[in-house]
C-alpha cells in the first residue's frame, strides 16, 4: 500500500485549453454522447478521456437546464471496453421516456495502472477531487447547460471507483448533494476506508445510496474476504456514514445480480437513479443565476 503522495506538476488553469468535445454518438431517442479525447487534469498532471451524455431533450431549447451524474471508470459506460457495459444512455433515455427528466452524465476514464492510486484517498485521491473541483466540474458548466446547484449534483462510482467518493464525500459537499456506493472496494485497505468514513463531518444535506451483490466476496483485491463478510463490510461502512449523518440512506444487498461487475451495476442504476432524484426532503436549495 502507498502511504505517501508524489508532488504534483501544476499548471495555472487559466493557461490550460481543454479540447472540443466531439459527436461521439447519437441514439434513437434523439439522445446524444460527445467525447472529449484528451482533457487535462493539472494537479496529476495527466489526462483523461470525458463522456458527456445530453438528453433527449436537451436540443429542444436554448433555455432549460438539468441535473448534472459524474460517473467514475468511464470508459465502461458507454461501451463494452472489455470489462462489460453500464448502458448509462439507455438507462438515462429509459428514465427520461418514465419521468420525463432529463439528466446530463459525465464519464470520467480512470487511469488504468495509476486507478489504485487515484482512487484512494490517502494516495492520489486528493489531486483527483482537486482537478474534478478545479477543471471538470467548471468546464462541464461553462460548456452546458446544468442546473448549478448541489441539490442536482451527484455523483456515482463502482468498486474502487465508490472508495474514492469519501474523498469527495468528506471534502466536496458544498457541490455535490447526491453520493451513490456501488460495490465499495471493502478489500482494498479497509481500515483505512473505515478510518475516512468515521471521519467525515456532514456539514450540508447530502442523499445517499449504497449497494452490493450477494456473491461479491472474491480474491480481486489484497484480501481474500468471502461474501458474508463483504456485506458485512460495506453494512459497516454504510451504517457509520448514515448515523453520523442523520441523513436519508438506501442500502441494497442485490440476489438477482449478485456479482462485482458491470453487467450488476447496470441492473441496479435506475434504481439508484430514482433514489437520488428524490428532492422531496432536500429543501430550497438556491440556484446560481445565469444570464
């Protein structure tokens, strides 16, 4: 396990040019996903690939704005890379032909080999957060239209993918409002994931979801851990975080779809979705104004 964060070389923002998002696809709903090739992250300075889905009814006006998803390990939802397929823009199209709500999703592509590292806090977690803050968050509102506000920002992550949201959890609660934990990486330097979540002081209404499948337990991480203790695991994690909060809280244990893979997460999206997009006990939550 690393224990110590390499220094990082920056760049000021204002002297970073993002490339233009590209048509990337168009779906039979009228929706569409554009991709970005090559964005700059300046604190790791890396870059990364950004999936950016506009609903069916996003062309229709000039004037109408949407709830923001940033979604970690994005190169798995939009198309099979070999690990299986979330189908974000089906889901999202199947949401908004139900609700008629319409919601901007942002895949952000992790970092292959360096994902470990990114996706612990007490790694690299920290300048990931940072360049999302600094870089992602601001160009994805410049560049569409979104509802500024974190009452219509969430953000969802899988595996170590949902570790790395207690960085945004515990740091980033004043621009997110809505968290979704599917499958947290229990394996993975749990008493350190233990330690951040009994850490986290809630200083703004949050909504949160967590989930896992029943047969998740497997040898993928550091530790061999079967699936009662996986549960028991991520119930731990869950229940700390909810009590401290005080805060509505979903936790899903999955029979139906029970393993630790896309396919499972896939399942479960829509009713994380629907859990998160219930603003009913969030309160007025003032918008930033745009002219």
């Amino acid at each position: 396990m690393s224990t110590s964060k390499s220094a990082k070389a920056t760049k000021p923002l204002n002297e970073i040019h993002q490339p233009t998002a590209k048509l990337f696809k168009t779906n039979k709903s009228g929706s569409e996903v554009y991709l970005i090739e090559h964005f700059h992250l300046p604190m790791l300075n890396r870059t990364r690939k950004l999936w950016i889905y506009l609903p069916p009814s996003y062309s229709n006006t000039n004037k109408d704005r949407f709830a923001t998803i940033y979604i970690n390990d994005g190169q798995n939802l939009f198309e099979d890379c070999g690990n299986g397929c979330w189908e974000v823009a089906k889901k999202l199209d199947e949401y908004f032909a139900i609700t008629g709500k319409g919601c901007i999703a942002v895949g952000i592509e992790n970092g292959e080999e360096l994902r470990n590292d990114e996706y612990l806090p007490w790694v690299d977690g920290e300048y990931y957060a940072k360049d999302w803050r600094n870089t992602i968050y601001p160009y994805i509102n410049e560049h569409y239209r979104t509802r500024r506000t974190r009452k219509y920002t969430a953000f969802l992550g899988s595996s170590l993918g949902a570790t790395i949201l207690l960085e945004f959890l515990a740091h980033h609660q004043d621009l997110i409002g809505k968290f979704a934990f599917f499958s947290l990486a229990v394996e993975v330097d749990y008493d350190e994931t233990m330690e951040m979540a009994e850490s986290i002081e809630f200083y703004d209404y949050c909504r949160l979801y967590f989930d896992i499948g029943e047969t998740e337990g497997s040898s993928q991480g550091e530790e061999e851990i079967d699936d009662d203790e996986f549960i028991y695991r991520t119930n731990e994690i869950a229940t700390i975080l909810k009590e401290n909060s005080h805060l509505p809280a979903l936790f899903v244990v999955d029979t139906a779809h029970a393993d630790h893979s896309e396919s499972s997460w896939e399942a479960r999206f829509l009713l994380a979705l629907n859990w998160l997009q219930d603003d009913s006990d969030f309160g007025d939550d003032l918008e930033e104004l745009v002219i």
